[in-house]
C-alpha cells in the first residue's frame, strides 16, 4: 500500500544507516498505528534483519543500551532519546503464559509481522517504500475492529497479558473486538491469573484512562471481575456511569470505579496491584472524601480545606457530582467557590496564620502538645470567619485557650450543607446504607 507519513528526522537517520551497512529497516507497530489513526506516535520502535551484534557494529559511534539483546533489542541514545531497534524474530514456545522459552533471529519482515498479537500492531513502515500491512491492519483499523494476527486462542496462550491488551486498544481507539477475538477473550480471562499483578495494573490504568471505557468495561465485565473480585457485588452500571461522568485520569476513573466499596478493602486491593504510594494514597483520600457534601459557601470552603489538599478537593467535587448526578450548574458553583476561597485573602492555610509557635512562646505559653491545638484551633476560627487573621487578636484569644484544659472544645458546627443529597423522606441517610460505603463526619460549619 502507498501510503506516505512525515517521520522524524532521527527515524530516517536510523533507517538509512542500517541500510548503509546492508540490512533491511522499517518503523514497526504501535507507532505505524498511531500514524495511520492520524495521531502523533510517543515512541518510535524499529525492526531490522540485522542481527543484535550487527546493530551494534552500525551504532559502534552512540550510546547503546543493551538489556534486551537476549531478545533481539538493542536501544540506541540519539539526542539522548532511546530508539529501540529489534531483529527481526519469531518466538520459541511460551512456557509461563507470558515470555518465549527462546526466540530465534530471521531475515524475513514477514515473518517478524507474523508473530504479532493483533494486525493494528503488525505493520510497519519505510519512508520510501511505504506500509507494508501483510494481515489487512489498515482495514481494521479503518472498520474500528481489534483482531488476532493468526488464531486468537493460540496468541492468547502464548501471552494472556494479550487479552487486556486486546481490551486497552478497543478503550482507548473507541473499537471493538472481533466475535472470534471477543470470545478467546472471555474464554481464557482466567489465564491472566498468571500474568504479573504489575502488568495487570499498567493495562488496566491505561484502559480506564481512554476517553470512554465504559462500552468495554460493560461488554467485558467477566474479566474486570475475575481480576477484581472485590466488585462483584457493586452496582456496575452506576459506578460505569461514574467512570463516564469523570474526566480521563487515572485517579479519578480507579476512585469512581471503587466508589461503592470500603476505602480499607479498596486499598489492600490497590496494594495487591502494587500501584504507586502516592496514587493509592489519592485514591484511598477520596474514597474516604465520598459522604463529605460539596459546600458552595465560601466559610465551608475554607474549612474543608483546612483537612484537605486544593488537588484532591478538585477531584472530590468531580465524584461528588458524578456520583449523586448534581446538575453541572451546581458543580460548576462548587468549582467556582473553590477557585475562589484558594485566592481568598482569608486564612485557611497554618503558613499563612499571622502567628506562629515562636509568637506564643513569648506570649508564656509553655513548649509542648498545647501550642500546635491552639494554632489549630487559631486556625479553625479564622477559616470560620470567627476571628480575623489579625496578630494581637490572635494571640489575645491564644492566651484565652491557653489556659483552658484539653482537648479544646470543638467549634460549633452548622446546619449540614444544602449540597448534601437527601433522602425522598426526609430524613437523615441511614449509617447502614447497603452500599457499606465508609461514613465520614459533615464538614465543620461554624457560627460567627
């Protein structure tokens, strides 16, 4: 097929110098995908008839990266940026469901293409002799179909991870499977019991990330479940209508996934998958955020914000109202009280209290526990509005505190925030919804 795409400078270099020295060299699979779908390629992978030890001698003057020769792949450091390059190879057999026993080194892009896990990712391309597209990839791609090159259920007893994989391109490329590949599929979905739990989370955050998994995460919810038993009592459709409603970011689409179950189960379920600290520390936050009410007045604003980080309040406001389905009016006056309070010249933030531990120290305050609660307390009362962030009436009030025993008293709280969903009946929800959801405290209302 002659099809002509403009590629990178560094590409071509690569080409041409591996041709220079006699060998065959084409740009190969997802970056072909990405081209012919009219988006702009993230990584640049190439194949060769050049042998691992060929590709060297040709790149003997950069920087190479050689990890993966076993396999065929040597990486070249061009302006600092890897280029992987592979021989081309057909595999040995897949004892573990996930790698080749041994892979053997031809010289024959056909059969490279060959060993391919779908025809969107068997393709390749050269800038002067075009696509070459041996399994009708562009079809496919054009038909928005996802199809095994070769049987389905052979590639995927090969390589189980395939099947997510399978699952991640229809999410992320809006396709679908094919009824032969469909069914391999949920045929042997219990095989990726055997795939590493780091891969299985690597797929499964790409593909809730994709503009709208939810056609997927519906039509294949067998295997999201066989993975993730934790959710097999979860109202799918409400939580894939949460999935829909969020935007395309990894934190937000797990946390709108595990909105229906306890932050503690969700989070052994995030360790299982060994996901990254932060994200589950974020995900987790937001869980136990859920039956926290959005305020829209700007003193509640401020008084969520004293527990809770500018980012992940963000976050919250997006589940809140993708979860209780808030007109986009009423999320949009969340939004725009956050933005807000966060310019507000009020205080909510301890830096930005005009006293500090040293201040009450000379005020006679003794060291210990008790500074940190006053200036706690200091702070709470200037977000409520209750005192201005002003230094001598602060530290008026320290002085007040100072000699009252603890824990100091609460700030009295508020009616509930008109935000807050209520039940047809009117009375308040109950603490054993059947959704077992964790029940978190209204957010602090304080009276002037």
């Amino acid at each position: 097929m002659t099809l002509t795409f403009s590629i990178p400078d560094t590409v071509c270099a690569i080409i041409q110098r591996l041709e220079s020295h006699g060998y065959e060299a084409y740009a190969v699979g997802g970056c072909v995908r990405d081209m012919l779908c009219g988006r702009t390629p993230h990584d640049w992978d190439l194949c060769t008839s050049a042998l691992p030890q060929e590709i060297c001698t040709c790149f003997s003057d950069r920087p190479l990266i050689t990890a993966g020769e076993k396999h065929g792949t040597i990486a070249v450091l061009w302006d600092s940026v890897p280029y992987e390059i592979t021989t081309y190879r057909i595999d040995g057999t897949y004892a573990d469901g996930r790698h080749p026993e041994q892979v053997y080194f031809v010289r024959s892009l056909r059969e490279d293409l060959r060993r391919r896990d779908f025809t969107i990712n068997a393709m390749a391309y050269h800038p002067q002799h075009g696509l070459v597209d041996l399994y009708h990839g562009a079809a496919d791609l054009q038909q928005k179909i996802i199809r095994c090159v070769g049987k389905p259920e052979q590639r995927f007893r090969e390589d189980a991870l395939r099947i997510l994989r399978g699952l991640r391109f229809a999410a992320v490329y809006a396709m679908q499977l094919d009824p032969e590949t469909a069914r391999a599929s949920h045929l042997l979905a219990p095989t990726l019991r055997q795939i590493s739990v780091e891969r299985i989370a690597s797929e499964c955050c790409k593909l809730l990330a994709a503009p709208d998994p939810t056609v997927i995460l519906r039509a294949f919810s067998d295997v999201w479940m066989l993975l993730f038993p934790e959710l097999e009592s979860v109202p799918w459709e409400q939580a894939l209508s949460r999935i829909k409603a969020v935007p395309a970011e990894c934190v937000l689409r797990w946390a709108a996934c595990l909105y229906d179950i306890p932050s503690k189960t969700a989070r052994n379920m995030l360790l299982r998958l060994h996901m990254e600290r932060k994200q589950i520390q974020e995900i987790t936050a937001l869980l136990q955020l859920r039956n926290t009410p959005i305020p829209e007045m700007a003193r509640d604003m401020r008084c969520l914000l004293l527990t809770t980080k500018p980012s992940l309040l963000q976050k919250h406001i997006l589940l809140w109202a993708a979860d209780q389905h808030i007109p986009k009016a009423q999320s949009q006056r969340a939004k725009q009280c956050l933005t807000e309070t966060l310019a507000s010249p009020i205080c909510f933030r301890l830096k930005d209290l005009a006293v500090n531990g040293a201040d009450l120290l000379e005020i006679g305050i003794k060291k210990g526990p008790r500074i940190g609660v006053i200036l706690h307390t200091l702070l709470q009362m200037t977000a409520a509005e209750i005192l201005p962030n002003q230094r001598e009436l602060l530290l008026q009030e320290a002085k007040v505190l100072s000699v009252k025993p603890l824990p100091l008293p609460e700030v009295q709280p508020l009616q509930a925030h008109p935000l807050r969903p209520i039940p047809p009946d009117g009375q308040a929800p109950d603490s054993n919804d059947s959704d077992n959801r964790d029940r978190t405290p209204e957010i602090p209302h304080h009276s002037s």
